[in-house]
C-alpha cells in the first residue's frame, strides 16, 4: 500500500482558505490562540489513526487554522456566513490530485468541522474540534 500522508491531506484545507479574502466577513470567532483536536476515519480501514492535536494563532484577517504547509492548491468553491465555513479545495502534491469538502461552524471560542478527503482512491473523513486557549504570542 502506497503511503498517503494522511495527516497532511486533513491541514490541506486549512492552507487553501487562507489564500481566499475573508476580509469584513463577521464570522462569530475570537481572535487569539486556538487549539484543534482531529480525529480521522479512513473508510474501508478496520483501526483509525491516532487523533492529532495542534495549536495556532486565529485572527480577523485568517480565522481558519493550519497544520500544514502545502502548494498546488486551488479553491474551488467558498462560502462565508456567520456561523462558519464551507469549501472544497482540489489539491495535488507529486502528480497525485486529492479533494476536500468541508465545513467549520464557529461559535465565539469554539469551533466544530467536518472534511471529506479523497486522495488516491482513499475516502477520510476528518472531524475537528477547536477551541481558543488565550492570546497570540
């Protein structure tokens, strides 16, 4: 089985809605610092991988974390409204194409998502859980 780089497949969302101006959307978010807890399912697979947790800095400008640094990425659809999110994002690393859709629902300091990522014939589904811990450094 061909290694996928699954947990750099969930953060790939996250990098392509940071490219995509947000500027005086009024998403209930607290700026500040934010920690995100994901878990993933791989269909068709009988264990799941261990949770990942990670913490970064949301602010007006960016409110979307990211875990990971990627290129080759394009926004396909956005859409912004108070309560969050939705998106799909096609990427493709190495001559390999994978792609997300999703949604983040935000709440002052709490944050709930869902991705669907298919990546080499793989299905995953990512559910993330944030909340903010304080200020940015």
């Amino acid at each position: 089985m061909q290694k996928v780089g699954i947990f750099s497949l969930s953060g790939l969302f996250f990098v392509g809605l940071l490219t995509t101006s947000v500027y005086g959307s009024e998403i209930d978010v607290k700026p500040g610092l934010w920690e995100w807890s994901t878990t993933m399912e791989v269909v068709g697979m009988p264990f799941a991988p261990p949770p990942v947790t990670y913490r970064s800095c949301i602010t007006e400008q960016e409110f979307v974390p990211q875990d990971s640094k990627s290129s080759d990425c394009k926004m396909i659809t956005n859409k912004t409204t108070r309560s969050g999110v939705e998106w799909k994002i096609e990427c493709g690393n190495d001559g390999s194409k994978s792609v997300s859709v999703g949604k983040m629902t935000y709440s002052g300091t709490k944050a709930k998502g869902r991705i669907e990522i298919s990546a080499q014939g793989m299905q995953m589904i990512s559910n993330i859980n944030g909340h903010r811990v304080g200020e940015c450094k």
